[in-house]
C-alpha cells in the first residue's frame, strides 16, 4: 500500500453533491468527538480495506467543551460519525 494521504475530516464542511455543507460541518464534529473521547491523536492513520485500499491520516478541528455538550449521546454521536467513514468509503 502507498504512503498514507492526508485526510482533514473537517473539510466535509465544504459539501458534497448528496451532503450539504451544515450537514457535513455536523458530521465533522461528530467524528472529532468520537476520536478524542477514544484517546486519538491528530494524524491517527487509518487503513481501508474493500472496494479500494488506501491509508489515510486523520486530521481534525479541536474539540471543545460546548461540542462535547452538544455531542453528548455516545450512541447517536458514534452513529454520526460512521457515517461519515461511508461518505469515505463510497
């Protein structure tokens, strides 16, 4: 496999043709919430397996106090933020 690519999970904030940018903003925090409360670092790397194959480094916006209040529902938060590793994924 080649050299991990940079990936910025807040730039999902600039939209998709199916995602809007507000829903994407909310998805990007959704993420970086579910990766700092399981002890992630800026530049975790990931591996997909599947349809392609590819590394990535995750990057994030920093995690507040008001996002982990409003990001408060582990299971919802975590169904958020999968959902934005199938956006990836597709």
């Amino acid at each position: 496999m080649n050299k991990p690519q940079e990936l910025v999970i807040t730039d999902l904030a600039q939209g998709l043709p199916a995602i809007t940018p507000s829903f994407g903003a909310a998805l990007a925090e959704a993420c970086a919430v579910c990766l700092e409360e399981q002890g992630h670092n800026q530049g975790v790397e990931i591996t997909i397996d599947g349809d392609f194959n590819a590394k990535f480094n995750l990057y994030w916006q920093p995690v507040t106090e008001q996002m982990l209040r409003c990001w408060n529902d582990e299971e919802f938060t975590t169904e958020q933020a999968e959902a934005r590793y199938c956006v990836l994924s597709c």
